[in-house]
C-alpha cells in the first residue's frame, strides 16, 4: 500500500503559462516537489490541461527508480 501511495499526488501545485496559442501547463507534486509539464492549445479548458498534468504527473511518481531520495 505504502508503494501505491507514493504514485498519488498530494496537494498538487499548478502554473500555466500562454505562449501565443499554447498553454504550458506545470503541476508541481508538493510533498516531494516533483514536477512536470504538459503543452496543449491555449483555448484547451484549463481542466482538461490540469488533468492531463496530473496524470503525467501521477505516471512520474509511479516510477520508483527516479524518486528523489
């Protein structure tokens, strides 16, 4: 249970940025302060973008080889 619950974003932190007609969208995990970033049309509804961010970053927290110390 303990491996599962490392793959699950706490309290999630969000920054996105329009460049033109992208948004880039940056959720930060604020337990370990893992982060990362998605790009996707900047009229996109910013929580489909969020979405996707969250499961990009539920996928990187999953990988147990490349979690910080």
């Amino acid at each position: 249970m303990a491996e599962n619950a490392a793959s699950e974003p706490g309290d999630v932190y969000f920054e996105i940025t329009l460049v033109g007609a992208t948004a880039k969208v940056v959720a930060i995990d604020g337990a370990s302060g893992i982060e990362v970033a998605v790009l996707g049309p900047a009229h996109a509804a910013e929580r489909e973008l969020k979405r996707l961010a969250v499961a990009k970053l539920r996928a990187r927290l999953a990988r147990p080889w490349d979690r910080p110390a």
